[in-house]
C-alpha cells in the first residue's frame, strides 16, 4: 500500500540487515551482499535475485500446467467411471498416454485411489459434500438441517 520507494527501501533495508532477500511470505530467495542491498534500497532488483525469481516463475507455470493437465485427466476418468462409459474412461487413459510419449521427462502417473475418491464425492449429494467438508463443530447440524429440508421437500 505504500508508495514504490518506501517499500523499496524497507527492503533494501531488510535485505541489508539479514543479507538474504526474503520473499512476500518472508521466505529466503538468495544470499545477498551490501551491494545488492543498495541497489534494491534505490529501486532496482539485483540480478541475483531477479534471475531466480524468473526461474522459479517458469518452474511454478510448468508444475500448475501439470497438475492442471492431471486434475482434467483425473475428471475425465472419474465421470467415465461414474457415468458407466468405458470411451471416457479409455479417452482419459489415451490422454496420459499421449502425455508421457510427449514428456518423457515428466511421466504421469494417474492413482486409480485418486480416482475412485473423485468418483466417491461424485455419488454423493450436494448436502452431503457440503456437509463434509464444513468445519467439524457444523457437519452435525448440517447434516440435521438437510434432512429436515429433505423430508419436508418429500411429504
């Protein structure tokens, strides 16, 4: 919230005392000198620092592209299993076959237990999952609210 300069300081500062750059969640990034210290007091980011943060950057977007690609396949699989349609099911099979031919470096690897979970949430009702997933001071009363509304709705 405060002006670009300030915050720079702050951190060149804190950077200065500690001679490590810290990340926004107080983490340390890299070892750092005097020099860099100074450098982000006046408002430039030393190589150092700015060469991991790209690197950890690039290394973040390839690990949400894979657990993204996964938790789709898982999906896909899931509903397959859940619907009765054995096409979805090898679609999503294909998929992780097409994926580690094309990532031989990054294999995945689908846990049918990760599935049947999926499709165990799949079978239950919107109460029910909302209901499990509450703090656990709530899930009795939010069991016992919805079957009033269920027998209400049925009588």
């Amino acid at each position: 919230m405060s002006p670009a300069a300030v915050r720079n300081a702050v951190k060149g500062a804190d950077m200065a005392a500690i001679s490590m750059y810290r990340d926004a969640k107080g983490y340390k990034v890299p070892d750092t000198n005097t020099l860099e210290a100074a450098m982000k007091a006046i408002g430039f980011q030393p190589a150092s620092v700015a060469t991991i943060q790209e690197a950890n950057r690039i290394s973040q977007g390839a690990k949400a592209f894979y657990n993204l690609r996964a938790q789709e396949i898982r999906a896909l699989w899931a509903q397959g299993i859940f619907e009765g349609d054995r096409d979805k099911v090898q679609a999503a099979r294909d998929q992780v076959a097409v994926w580690n031919q094309k990532n031989p470096d990054q294999p995945m690897q689908i846990r049918i237990p990760d599935v049947m979970r999926r499709v165990r949430e799949m079978r239950k009702t919107k109460d029910e999952r909302i209901a499990d997933t509450a703090p656990r001071a709530m899930r009795a009363l939010l069991r016992e609210d919805a079957a009033r509304a269920q027998s209400a709705t049925s009588a």
